[in-house]
C-alpha cells in the first residue's frame, strides 16, 4: 500500500511539473503567434509603403492629371493613402529600432510628400534637379529598406524561439505521455492481477477487489485530473472491441462529441463510418503493440493523435490509450512563418542575384576608374591648348597636325568614358515601365540625329508600322538612337543610302528591326556585335567607341528581352530586338 502511495505521489508531483510546463509553454506559443502577425503587419507597412512612395515618385504632370484608382490603379499615388500607412506603421511597430526608423519616415515622408507628388523623381535626379529633395528620397527609400531588413531579421529571432518551444513541447509531450502510459500500464494492469485472483478464491477475491477499487478510484481520480488539467486535449482508453472505458479533456465537446454519448459504447457504434474507417487502422496496429502518431484537420482543428498500447506482465495489449492534442495556433503559426520565410527567401534570391550582376560589371569598371582616366585626359587636353595658343607661330605644319590628332583622340577617350558610365549606369538604374507609343519615339529619335548628319545624301525612311509597348520610356530611347545613329553612318557611303524600321509579333514578343544598305558585315563575327570594344569595322573607317551595342544588349536583356543580328558584307544589316508582348 505505502508502496502505491509513493508510487502515485511521485506520479503526480511529475505530472503537475509537466501540466505547469505546458500552461507556460501555452502562452509562449500564443505570445509568439502574436508577435509574428504584428511582424506580418509591419512588414506588409513597409513593402506597401515603398511601392506607394515608387508610384508617387515616377509620376509625370500627364499623369498625374489622370491619377486615379479607376484611371490606372497600377500607377495610382495619393498622400492620403501614404499617411494613412504611416500611421498604421507608427501604431504597430514595437521594437526600438523599428521604432526609430518609422518615425524617421513619418517626419521625412510628411515633409517631402507634396514635392514627391509634384515632381517626376528619376526625372529630377537624371538631372541632377532638386538635390535636396532627391537625397531625401533616397534616404527615404534607405529607410523603407532598413525597415524591411530589420523585420526579417526579428521573423528569424522569432522562428528560432519558436521551433525552440516546439522541441521543448515535444520533449514534455513525450514525457507526459510515457509518464501517464506507465500510471495506467501500473494501474490497469494491477486491476487485472486482483480480478484474476478473484477467480481463484472467493474469499481472496473480496480482500482483493476492495484493494483494486481503491487503486482504481486513485488511478481514476488522478487520471482525471490530469486529463482535465491540459487544456485543448482529449485522453481516451479503448478495450479490444474498441470500447470507451475512460474519457475525459475539454476537446471533446469542440469535436462535436459528448462524454454521456461515447462513454461504454463502441467506436463503430458511435462514430460516422467515415470517421471509423479512419482510426480503424490506427486502433489495430495500436492493438499490435505498436505505437502510431498521426495530425489531422478535424472539425476546423488541427490535432495531434497518439495511440499507445498498455501491456500486461506478458507483454500482451489488453487496452490502448489515445492521447488527442489541439495544435492548431502552433500549425496556424508555422503557416505563417513558413509563408513569410517564402516571400522573404524569393526576395533575397532576387536582391542577391541583382546584386552579384552588379558587382560583377563593377568589377570589370572598377579597373578603369582606378587610374583616374579623366584627369590625364584633361592635363592633356590643357597642354595641347597651351601649344596651340602660347606657341601656334612657333609650330610647323607637322607639329600642329599632331596636335590636333592629340586633341581628337583625347576628346574620343572622352567620349568613351561617358559611353562607359552609361553603360554600367544601366546595370544600377532601376526600370520604370509604362506605356510608350513607339511611333512617336522614332520619329522623335530620326528628327534628332538627322538635325546632326553633315551627309549630303541623307537616307530615305521607309517606316512600317510600329506597335505600343510597355517599357523604360528613357532607356528604350536610347536603344532607338543607338540603333538608328548605326543605320545612318554604316549606310552614308552607299549611291543612295536606304533605312527600314519594322516590326513584327512571334511567340508573344513584339520584335522590332533596323535594316540598313550600308556595308553591312560578316555574319561568323556577330557573335561579337553586343560585346563591349568588339567592333567590325576599325575606327578610321567609321567613328565610334563600341559601346553602343553593349548597351542595346543591356537595356533590352533588363526588360526580359533579346538581341541579334544579321548582315553580309557590302550587303546592308538588319539589327533586331524584341520585348514581352
């Protein structure tokens, strides 16, 4: 007896340790949940905040005009809106840092909003306009982006401790139930000795069934109370014909079941067969003695089931005990994490991918820049004016045709210095598409390079028609007069120099082409056309830096599209490029 005593007192002081643990483990699991879905929030604040202050700085006076959400809710930019974000930003945000950097951006943002609103942004800075108000849109956007930096940094903190908890529950969880298994393999299995006894002798079995009511009661009485001290958890024990001999939890009734309609009754008789034909398995390989872990959605819960068998001295199962746990703020907040993580890890593939192009073309520039081109360029071009203006009477004819080589090459070094930059600016420079009428930019394009061609015999147009797009109004631009200016000077020596500019639809690509009758080239070398310094012809022929190509390459490939070219010597060439239709 004092045996048992010790036995059940043990048993319970372990089993409250393990009910405490779970109460604590509950509300860090609950504080977590709502620590993630107000990280959620604020990270929502900040991605729809840098996508409404991007709308409202590429707005032009047209459009602006039009701004609306019915005109074009793409576009659409209203300081309403972005107050309204700020606020909502300042109310949610918790952490210090955060803290900082969203009342930074309230003052910033409620200061620079009419100018952003007012003002073309990349116009302003590709014009280096309003530098004041351009650097604080920079750190305005720096802001956003520190932001989004320092909540994917706590997301993480807070999966760490999350999956911290779950690996705590799991092990309390498995304590828990071992420690109730081996309180009811000790009890049940003390309860079948005294009735087997019993049948032996009549006497003996009187003594012996008042010491097994008593373990009962005791084993009954603290079976309840853990069963009904876990919240959101169901314990069941099942005889061979899958009978209810106990149930007890709070659970059951959420299931849509009651205690008085379960308990006594077998499975089969009272629950759907549907829902039978599910646990069946799991109750015949509990049945075998082995012991069978499952989650299901039920009911609009989530919950975590396991089957235990009880064993006799034998090591035969006479009863199976099912332990049902309702998970579903723990699966709810994995949902989240996991959703988040996603969207979070697509986003840093995507910057860090952008990012390594970047530093790439960097790295190739960076060799460039180090040896300072522009300044020998300008002590040169300083020279080369001294002499011709302090010592013109003193240099022959020969002397002054060097130096004037001196000067065109140093201003052709010039000129390929700026192609350069325009070059790897490309890589940095962020697109704005929107809808561009492609007729109108060529036409633009041919009056601005025609109002420079010195040829006497200018080209005659033969232009089809040409389709609108959606793209970088700027950066296509420049692939229309980098195009065009190659059409113009490759063909100024023919009898009568001839230009086509066409365009054509395949495979959901709008193509466009710029065919000339100029010299054309060899088409084994048109591999080397896009490359930058690759040139067919040598400078003395045909001026240029073999830049303007590259950057074609470049411009198109950002807006997911493609270039090639075709030609034969003497011949003319057609240079193509195509765009997602």
């Amino acid at each position: 007896m004092r045996k048992n005593i010790l036995f059940y007192g043990l048993a319970s002081v372990l089993l409250v340790i393990v009910l405490l643990f779970f109460n604590a483990a509950y509300k860090e699991l609950t504080n977590y949940s709502e620590l993630i879905n107000r990280q959620n929030v604020v990270h929502i604040c900040y991605q729809e905040l840098s996508r409404q202050m991007n709308n409202a700085a590429m707005l032009t006076p047209e459009l602006a005009a039009a701004n609306s959400p019915v005109a074009d809710e793409i576009f659409f930019a209203d300081s309403a809106s972005i107050i309204h974000r700020l606020e909502l930003l300042n109310a949610t945000v918790r952490d210090s840092i955060n803290v900082r950097i969203a009342h930074a951006l309230d003052s910033l943002v409620r200061a620079e909003l009419p100018w952003i609103l007012q003002s073309n942004v990349p116009d302003s800075i590709l014009n280096n306009a309003s530098s004041a108000h351009s650097a604080a849109f920079r750190y305005i956007n720096r802001l956003i982006n520190d932001g989004i930096q320092r909540t994917m940094f706590i997301v993480d903190h807070l999966k760490i401790q999350l999956n911290k908890e779950i690996t705590k529950i799991r092990i309390w969880m498995g304590l828990f139930v071992f420690l109730s298994g081996m309180l009811l393999v000790y009890t049940t299995t003390s309860l079948f000795k005294q009735k087997a006894k019993v049948k032996r002798k009549d006497r003996q079995l009187q003594v012996q069934s008042r010491i097994a009511a008593e373990r009962l009661v005791k084993s009954e009485t603290l079976y309840k109370t853990i069963a009904s001290s876990i919240p959101d958890s169901v314990i069941c024990l099942f005889d061979h014909d899958y009978r209810y001999l106990l149930i007890e939890g709070d659970m059951l009734e959420r299931l849509g079941y009651t205690k008085e309609e379960l308990l006594g009754k077998r499975a089969a008789d009272v629950l759907s067969p549907e829902r039978f034909a599910e646990v069946e398995p799991d109750f015949k390989r509990a049945f075998q003695g082995e012991s069978v872990i499952r989650e299901v959605r039920m009911a609009g819960y989530d919950i975590y089931s396991k089957y235990i068998p009880l064993k006799d001295d034998n090591q035969s199962v006479y009863a199976i005990m099912t332990v049902a746990l309702d998970i579903t703020k723990l699966k709810n907040a994995q949902r989240d994490i996991t959703e988040l993580n996603r969207g979070l890890e697509e986003k840093v593939k995507e910057r860090t991918e952008e990012l390594r192009k970047s530093n790439e073309e960097l790295e190739a520039f960076s060799y460039s820049v180090s040896h300072d081109l522009r300044a020998p360029l300008r002590a040169i071009a300083g020279f080369i004016g001294i002499l011709e203006e302090d010592y013109a009477d003193k240099l022959d004819g020969e002397a002054q045709r060097i130096t004037t080589i001196i000067r065109n090459n140093t201003l052709k070094m010039g000129h390929l210095i700026d192609d350069l930059l325009a070059f790897f600016r490309i890589g940095k420079k962020e697109m704005f598409k929107a809808p561009i009428k492609t007729r109108e930019m060529v036409d633009e394009a041919i009056a601005e390079l025609m109002e420079q061609n010195t040829n006497d015999k200018p080209p005659q147009w033969d232009i089809k028609p040409l389709p609108s797009v959606r793209g970088d109004a700027n950066s296509i631009k420049q692939v229309w007069v980098n195009l065009i200016s190659n059409a113009i000077k490759y063909s100024a020596n023919a009898p009568q120099p001839r230009i086509e500019i066409g365009s054509y639809t395949k495979n959901s690509e709008v193509v466009f082409y710029v065919k000339d009758n100029g010299v054309g080239f060899d088409e084994k070398y048109s591999n080397k056309l896009f490359k930058v310094f690759q040139r067919l012809h040598s400078s003395n022929e045909f001026e240029g830096t073999g830049i303007g190509l590259a950057l074609v390459e470049k411009i198109v490939a950002k807006h997911g599209g493609r270039v090639w070219a075709e030609g034969s010597i003497n011949e003319g060439a057609c240079f193509y490029f195509s765009l997602p239709g």
